[in-house]
C-alpha cells in the first residue's frame, strides 16, 4: 500500500504545472464541487479538460475508477487557476459503492504547492451511480486534511494544514485507458 501511496503523489504533483496554466477557452464543464477551503466557500466546475488530465471513469473487473478535475474560475488578471483533483475506487454494488483509495489534491493559482490528501486523512462517501452507455452520474460528500506534498498515515495535530470538505456531483464520460492511480504519471 505505501508504494501506491507514494506513486499516486507522485503523479498528482507532476500534474499541478499543467493545472495551473492559463485557461485559454471555456471548458466544458460535468458537474460542480462546493463546499469550504479552510472554512471558506469555494466552488469548482468539474471540467473536461483537453488533454492528459479529464474528468473521467473507467471499469475495472472489481471496480470503477473515478477521476474529478475541479476548476475554480479564473483568478484575477494572471488568468491562472484553483485545481482541485478527487480520484478513488467504487467497488461493488453500484447503488452503495464501497470507496477505495482516496485522494483529494489541491493546487493553488500561482504557487508551487501542492496540498494532498490520502487513505485515513479523507473521509469520501458516494450516495448515488449509476452507469448508463458511456456514461456515469455520480455525487458523494467528502472531508480532506491536506498536508504539503501528502502525508503517509494519519496527519498530526500539529502539522500544517489546509482542510477541505464539500459535496461533488458530475456526469463523468468514459476513458477507457484510465489505469489507477486515476492521474497521469510523470
């Protein structure tokens, strides 16, 4: 488990440049994630985003992957934006999914820092899915406690954190190459 742990932030930090480009066109967006960031309202539109990062599932034969890319609007006049990337596992019934491998990652417009959360330090839970053709509805809640590039284990009381916690709901369109951990790698 820890080398997966290890791997899927890994790959989740090779991603925050791309995610923190200037957005050139509107996206198209599948859904919202709202809630607060560190006790403040925030709002992101689930997009698909051109390219080797998108807003996707896939099938697995014991599971769903699940892949949210959240956009905030654009931030200012540097065009840059907020990111937010919630991947996981559905297994099992699809009406009351058991979650799997949770990963919440933050990426704030203009800095190098990501702030990610895994295993025990996200509470997600999927209150609806359903799969229809080449698509999937899903919306669940989730709590993160975000540490600096990730923490491995629970995330200590005294350790530098931003919180997360909201609610996600989205059409996501199938990729069928989608392999997990549900980000790209370097």
């Amino acid at each position: 488990m820890t080398r997966f742990l290890t791997g899927a932030a890994v790959a989740v930090m090779a991603t925050a440049p791309a995610l923190g480009q200037e957005v050139a066109s509107p996206l198209e967006t599948g859904g919202t994630i709202s809630g607060t960031l560190d006790l403040e309202p925030a709002v992101w539109s689930v997009a698909s985003v051109d390219g080797e990062l998108a807003s996707s599932w896939a099938p697995t034969s014991t599971a769903r992957l699940v892949r949210l890319v959240g956009i905030a609007r654009q931030s200012g006049e540097s065009g840059l934006t907020d990111s937010l990337i919630i991947t996981f596992r559905a297994a099992g019934n699809p009406a009351e999914p058991d979650v799997q491998d949770p990963l919440v990652a933050y990426f704030p417009a203009g800095s190098d820092r990501t702030w990610m959360a895994e295993g025990e330090n996200v509470d997600l839970s999927v209150e609806a899915l359903e799969v229809s053709g080449e698509s999937m509805a899903v919306a669940g809640s989730f709590v993160a406690l975000m540490t600096p590039g990730g923490t491995e284990g629970l995330v200590e009381e005294d350790a530098d954190l931003v919180t997360v916690d909201g609610n996600f709901q989205a059409t996501l369109g199938l990729d069928a190459e989608m392999s997990f951990p549900a980000v790209p790698a370097e």
